[in-house]
C-alpha cells in the first residue's frame, strides 16, 4: 500500500503594515473574483481579509491557513507581498479574535471606483 503523504494545515497569526497607495486596489481584487478564483489558496485568502483589523495605524492583523512549506509563501508571491510590507507570522494552534476595526471596510472606502 501506498500511502500518501498529507500536507499539514498551518495556521498563522499575520501582522503587516498596509501600502496605502495599494490598498484600495487589492480590495477590488478581492470582490471581483480575482483572488477567489487563485488555485489552491485563493478562498482563503478572501476569507482571511474579511476577519482581518486594523490594530494600529497603518498595520492590520490576521490569521490565515497555509499549506506551504515557508510560511504563507504562495499568499505572499502572488498577493500579500505587492499589499503589505513589514509581513510577520506567528505559527498559532487555531484561529483567534484580534481587537480593531474592519479591515475589511476600510479597504472599501480606499477604493476609487
């Protein structure tokens, strides 16, 4: 018998500092099917901005799972990166409430649409 080998699903604290410029871009991205449609993460990633905060001015707070060996290196290859700078992660064993206000919301309100 064969048996495969399973991929652990981590769970990640994140804290990084927006790109104000940049922002406001990556909302729509995120509404319009863009990121939801990116294989294999991209779901969570929408799922992970909808419970995201802002925890002190300029930087909002996360967490998001990952399949990845380093840690959330697709996410931020392809998204995460060209959004936010200062990036952190913290391995957690489940996810947790951050206190803020809404990531979320405050993407929408950057948008020039």
């Amino acid at each position: 018998m064969i048996l495969e080998r399973i991929k652990p699903t981590m769970i990640y604290k994140v804290t990084a500092k927006i790109i104000e410029d940049k922002i406001g871009e990556f909302y729509l991205k995120l509404t319009d099917g863009t990121i939801a449609n990116q294989r294999p993460d991209g779901e969570e990633i929408v799922a992970a901005m909808k419970r995201a905060v802002l925890t002190e001015s300029g930087f909002a707070e996360w967490y998001e799972m990952c399949f990845c060996s380093s840690p959330l290196q697709h996410e931020r290859e392809t998204q995460l990166d060209f959004y936010f700078t200062e990036i952190t992660t913290d391995l957690v064993d489940d996810y947790g409430a951050v206190k803020g206000e809404s990531l979320w919301s405050y993407m929408a309100s950057r948008t020039d649409v």
